[in-house]
C-alpha cells in the first residue's frame, strides 16, 4: 500500500493525513496506537512496515471469521446445494406471483 509519498526514505518525517494507512488506523486502532502512529510518523520514530503491524494484525483478526465462515461452506457443499435450491424456489414462487399479477393487469387469460 502506498504511503505518505513525501516520506521516502525511513528517516523521514511523513504526514499520517496523506497516508491511506491513517485511514485504517482511523478505523481499527484504538487511540494509544492512534497516538503512537501520529508521533511516531511525523518524528521518523517509526518505520511504514512497522506501522502497518498492528493494523494486518486487526484485520486477519477480522477477516479470520469471515474465512472461518467460508471453509465450513467449502466443506459442506450440499448445505451450499440447499441454500441455493431454496433461494431458486422461492425466486420462482415470487416471479410466478409476478407474472399473474401482470397478466391480470393486461387482462391476458392464459388459462
Ligand atoms: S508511518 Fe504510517 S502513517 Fe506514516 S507514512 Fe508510514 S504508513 Fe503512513
């Protein structure tokens, strides 16, 4: 992921504003992180690969579950199977409902 730009060598100084990485601290960090990532950047005190640790640690935290979800559905596929012929069965009864409901108003006895 790019980073502040203006920061390109590890003893820079960089602006946490112009960096993507910010945002995602904004959003999974807690505010000691917070506060070490906006002392750390703009005094050089640390590097982008060590500001983004804590970060990849949240969010294979958070996607861990998702993945965690998935495999129980790559492992069982007739429960995939299932979900997708209920699904079909009642987009049919919706769409059938539908069509009657179209029929009816252009008066089309199909019976
Ligand atoms: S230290 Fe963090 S906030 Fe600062 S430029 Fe690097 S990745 Fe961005």
């Amino acid at each position: 992921m790019q980073t502040d730009p203006a920061r390109v060598r590890r003893t820079d100084p960089g602006d946490p504003d112009k960096c993507p990485v910010w945002d995602l601290h904004q959003l999974y960090s807690n505010a000691d992180t917070q506060a070490w990532v906006q002392q750390g950047c703009r005094s050089a005190g640390i590097g982008c690969l060590e500001c983004k640790a804590p970060l990849i640690e949240k969010i294979v935290e958070e996607v861990s579950a998702i993945s965690k979800r998935a495999q129980e559905f790559e492992e069982n596929p007739e429960l995939v199977r299932g979900i997708i012929a209920e699904g079909c069965e009642r987009a049919r009864g919706a769409a059938r409902d539908t069509l009657d409901a179209v029929r009816q108003a252009m008066a089309m006895d199909y019976r």
